[in-house]
C-alpha cells in the first residue's frame, strides 16, 4: 500500500509540470505527453474510486450471502436485532421481545458478534 502512495504521489507532482509543458512554439503538448497524462488520470481514477468500491461491495455480498438465524445484526438506519427468519431477499429481524420487523438483505450494514445485544 505504501507504494502505491509513493506512486500516486510522484504522479501528483507530474500532472502540473505535464500540463502545463509548452514548448516554445506554442503547440501544446506532444503526442506522448498525453498519453502519459491520460494514462495517469485513468490510474488514479482505478486506484481513488474504482477499486475501493468494488473492494465494498464484494465484502457486502459476502456479508449478505453469510447471513443465517440467529445472527445479531445492525442495519443501515441504526435497527440492531436478531435474525428469527432469512429468505432470499429479506430478513425477518426481532428487535426487542415479540417485536419482529421485516428488513431487506441489502439494508445490513454490519454483522455483530455474538452476545454483543445483551451487552446494549
């Protein structure tokens, strides 16, 4: 990780000197001097958005394919509870005594260790 830090950062300090680079003619930048540009945009573009967002959504889909009764769970809204039921798409939640509520899959944020709502 700490190499490609060093990388993004001495490509950081080559974007402006590219951008900028004029010769003296005033044509703008070579034919090579673009293609380094554009392929810099396009690394920084995979390593700052693309590759972070795949990297969540794999571990959510492993975190929603993992699910099973019994487990203890947080939602996106704040909802921690138990899992009493699990279909396809939905989960069948107990937040409290005989209190049970009907929550999508995709609406699990986090999977809680075991013992963790006795302790709230």
């Amino acid at each position: 990780m700490k190499a490609v830090q060093t990388l993004f950062v001495a490509l950081l300090a080559l974007v402006p000197g590219l951008a900028f680079a004029q010769d003296p003619a005033g044509q703008g930048m070579s034919v090579i001097g673009q293609v380094i540009f554009f392929a810099g945009f396009i690394l920084i573009f995979y390593l700052l958005i693309w590759r972070p967002q795949s990297k969540r959504a794999k571990e959510h889909k492993a975190l929603m394919s993992g699910l099973d009764k019994g487990d203890e769970i947080v939602t996106s809204g704040g909802v921690a509870g138990k899992i009493t039921k699990v279909t396809d798409d939905f989960l069948v939640v107990e937040i409290a005594e005989n209190v049970e509520v009907k929550v999508q899959k995709v609406a699990v944020a986090a999977a809680l260790p075991k013992g963790t709502l006795k302790d709230i």
